[in-house]
C-alpha cells in the first residue's frame, strides 16, 4: 500500500470516527429531563416534606411563580412562531 493510500484511508477513517462521535449522544435525553420523567411516575420522591428555615418557604414559593411564568412567556412564543 502506498503512502498516498494509507493517508486517504487515515484521513477518511479519522472523519468517521468524528462523525460517529459527534452523533453517539445525540439520542440522550439531558439529565433534567429524566429527573423530569422520575417525578412523573414518583412524584412523592421529588416533594419536600421537611420544615423550612425562615424566609425559606416564601423564597421557594417566589422562585416557582418566577419559573412558572418564564415557562408559560416561552411556550407562548414557541406557539406563535
């Protein structure tokens, strides 16, 4: 085998390789969303049942309306476009 053959077959192989790997994780879902899905079907694993520190509640409580409509602005627009 030539020089010029194993460089063009190198390079090629090295292309694929790169592809192959680019794709692998394309299929994955991303971790929130499995955490997402475990609250589906157990959802008394992802509530807090335990008592809060002071101003604690009342952050959380903001922190959820804040996300909340940060979720519906995004879900508006998406349905728009």
């Amino acid at each position: 085998m030539s020089i010029q053959a194993f460089s063009r077959c190198a390079a090629i192989l090295s292309v694929v390789v790169f592809i192959a790997g680019c794709g692998a994780g394309a299929n994955k879902p991303p971790v929130a969303a499995e955490r997402n899905n475990d609250c589906k079907w157990y959802r008394s694993s992802c509530l807090y049942e335990g008592s809060y520190e002071p101003g604690e509640r009342d952050y959380a409580e903001r922190e959820a309306k804040r996300l909340n409509l940060a979720q519906t602005i995004r879900l508006t627009r998406s349905t728009w476009q």
